[in-house]
C-alpha cells in the first residue's frame, strides 16, 4: 500500500480503529480485566447506563479539554474525530462480541482475553503506521509529557495510574488482565509496528 496517498493512510487508519476495538470488546468479555480507561468507560456504562462508547467519547473530550488547558488554551479537535470513530466501533463490537457464547469454563475467558489483546495489538499498530490523528487520551498524554518535560514512559505511567484510580472509583473491571494488557500491549504492538511497516516498504 502507498502510504504517500492520503486515502490508503484513511482507510488504513479507519481498518485498525475497526481491528482494535474488536480486541477491546474481546477483553471486554473476557472479564478478567482490561485497560486502565476501557475499564472506567466500562463502569461508568455499568453504574450509569450509557454505552461504553459513549462514554469514551465524552471522557474523550475531557482529556481534549484538559491538553489544551496543558498546552495554554491550544484545541486539538481532531482528536475529537478519532474519538468518535473509536466510540462508534467501540460500541458496534461489544453488540456483537456480546451474542457470542462464553459459558462458565476459565479456559474460554482466557482464549478470548488472549486473542483479544493480540487482535488490539495488531489494530493499534495498523491504526498509528499512517500517523494521522492520536486519540484524545494519547493527545492529552503527550500535552502532560511536554508540560511537565517527562519521558513518554513516565506519562504513559501517570495517565494509567490515573485511570486505575478513576476505574476503582467507579467500579470498573480492573483485575489481572489489566496488568497483563499494561506490560504486553506495547511490545506487541511493537512487533506488529515493525512487522507492517517492512511489509509496506516492501510492496513500495
């Protein structure tokens, strides 16, 4: 794929935010734990009753709020575009993923917990390759990085505390799976980074 064309960087784009969020409803009904934030859209949809996409989109706009008060009033709204579109699969997946059989065996909820964080790994390397707009948690992560001249590690650090904090408060499904997606997720999608981007230099 010729990445220099504006519309195989979209299309690309839009396949990985479809690929993963399939992976986050698979963890999703896994029940064993997911990340730090899809566990608070996940509790504030139990406590409150709205969809988990919706209320990723809503706290989206929160951390959008909160990078441009970081950033000294600079908006980056686009985010807010990316934000959607995740919210909109989010939501389209879990309806989906959710007429799916699971039963009571532990060994079911680990294969879909397992292929869940590879398929989410895979999407999430697809959706950055064309470097278009980042989520608004990514965005306002960054914002917090430069204000305060951190590490990318470190900030990455802080929001997931953050997160775990607000998904305790609310009730969201932190357990071990959570701490299996916060130590596995970014060297696969590392793998999976490296691995796409040698096969478009290739097909180039």
């Amino acid at each position: 794929m010729n990445l220099s064309s504006f519309k195989n960087r979209i299309i690309l784009f839009v396949v990985g935010i479809m690929i993963l969020t399939l992976g986050v409803a698979l963890t999703v009904k896994a029940d064993l734990g997911v990340g730090t934030w899809d566990s608070v859209n996940v509790g504030l949809s139990n406590r409150f009753g709205l969809s988990v996409g919706t209320f990723s989109f809503i706290i989206a706009i929160i951390m959008t709020i909160i990078a441009a008060i970081l950033r000294n009033g600079k908006f980056n709204l686009y985010t807010l575009g990316t934000a959607f579109v995740l919210s909109s699969f989010t939501d389209f997946w879990l309806f989906v993923v959710n007429k799916l059989p699971l039963g009571d065996s532990y060994i079911n909820r680990v294969v879909y917990f397992l292929l869940g964080i590879l398929i989410l790994s895979m999407g999430l390397a697809i959706y950055l390759t064309p470097n278009l707009a980042p989520n608004s948690l990514d965005d306002c992560m960054m914002a917090f990085r430069n204000k305060f001249n951190l590490s990318v590690g470190m900030a990455k650090l802080v929001t997931d505390g953050v997160g775990i904090i607000f998904a305790i408060l609310v009730g969201g499904p932190i357990g071990i799976g959570t701490i299996v997606i916060i130590l596995s997720v970014a060297p696969l999608v590392n793998i999976f980074f490296n691995r796409i981007n040698s096969v478009i230099i290739v097909s180039n």
